[in-house]
C-alpha cells in the first residue's frame, strides 16, 4: 500500500485484514522500491501523488521489470491521468475519495482473475498459435516469428485471451472492459480503446489499417484470423 498519508494507509490496511488480505505499507517511492526487492507481493496500490517521485513515473519503473497486478490511487479524476494509467500497464484505477470496501472489491476481481489464469488446466495447451505468433500461457508472453519474445502485461494477456477464443466474433466494448479489468470496474468507453492500441503494438499491427485485431465501427473488435492451430 503506498501512499504518502499514512492515517489513509493504515485505515485501507485495516480494511484488507479484515477480509484476510495482509499488506505492508510505504509512504514514499523509494520505501516501495525497497519493499519490492526484498518482499514478493501479490499486487501494489499506488498512489499518484507521493512526495519523492511522481506515481506515473514508479508505474513505468514497475512495468520495466515486473508483472505485479498494479491499481492506481489519484484525486486527479480527468481521464487523461487514467487513461495515462493504464498505458503504462496499470490494471485499475481508483479515484479519491472512495469507499474502502471498493477498493476492497477490485483487488478480490484482479487477485481471482490473476489466480484463475495461472491456475493449471487440464486440457488447454501451454501456447496457442495464430497468425504466426504464439502465446505462451504460462509465461504470459508473445513469441513472435522471429522468435522474439514480447511480454504482455495482465490485461493485454487476458484481452488476448478473449479474442482467442473467440475468433471471428465481434466482442463488444463491454465485455472486453470485463474480460481486461473485472466487473467492479467504473467503465468510461475510450479506456479498452487504449488497452486495444497497447496490445495491437505488441502484435506489430498497422495502427492506422490494423489486420488481426479490427475495428467494427458501433459493435466494438474482432480477432481476424482464418486458420485457428493450437498444436
């Protein structure tokens, strides 16, 4: 839990214990960096506003080198700070103020979802393959035909993973906010856009004419891919 005001830390900590979710505090940037190297978590609340770095800023530094589940903390409530956010690989947002018990509620969505995919299940392949690339499930990455290895963050890997298994189908903005970022999410339409860009860069699409992930003006996208081979 990293936030500046620690009377806001501990009474969201005392929120957590109460439905059995354990968290160590940090009021500043480098307290989280510290605490990041030398404890393994299982997600990060991040407030934007800390007095030694700018929360934007640890967000890249977080993303550069894990794949931790990340929701933001702001008062600053415009969309281009969300939507800032969420390019930078955060999984959520949460605005200030709130009720404890919401931010209690999308930290259970992401932890369920986080557990459910890496979760082992009999039957699915470790990678699937489309259009010349693979996705590993396991290590939660691309691999590309050059044999790159391209990592994806949470939501990228589980947008991917609604489009795969449904190629062919338009799937509405809805439901990709759903399958990116959970339910309890307060959805503004442009941010899956976002998430959308992200994923088609990863997949070296043409922004301007992309191929494999299409736009379907007033429906929302749709995974383009003829031949579907899981071997």
């Amino acid at each position: 839990m990293v936030d500046d005001d620690a009377q806001i830390r501990s009474l969201l900590c005392d929120c957590l214990a109460e439905f059995g979710m354990s968290a160590d505090q940090a009021g500043s940037g480098e307290e989280m960096h510290l605490a990041l190297a030398d404890t393994q978590y299982d997600l990060v609340v991040l407030d934007l506003m800390l007095p030694d770095n700018d929360g934007l800023v640890l967000c890249r530094e977080i993303r550069a080198t894990s794949e931790i589940p990340l929701i933001i903390l702001t008062a600053r409530g415009e969309m281009t700070e969300r939507i800032v956010g969420l390019e930078l690989g955060a999984d959520d947002y949460v605005v200030k103020p709130f009720e404890p018990r919401e931010l209690v509620a999308r930290i259970q969505t992401i932890l369920r979802r986080v557990r459910a995919q890496t979760a082992p299940r009999q039957g699915t392949p470790e990678e699937i393959r489309f259009a010349g690339w693979r996705l590993n499930r396991t290590g939660r990455h691309l691999i590309a035909a050059d044999q790159t290895v391209i990592p994806l963050s949470n939501a990228e890997f589980r947008l991917l993973n609604a489009f795969i298994a449904a190629p062919g189908r338009v799937l509405s903005r809805e439901y990709l906010m759903d399958a990116a970022r959970g339910k309890s999410v307060d959805a503004f339409d442009r941010s899956i856009d976002v998430q959308i860009s992200r994923l088609r860069q990863k997949l070296r699409e043409d922004i301007k004419e992309p191929k494999l992930i299409r736009t379907i003006r007033g429906e929302g996208y749709m995974l383009d891919v003829e031949n579907r081979d899981n071997r």
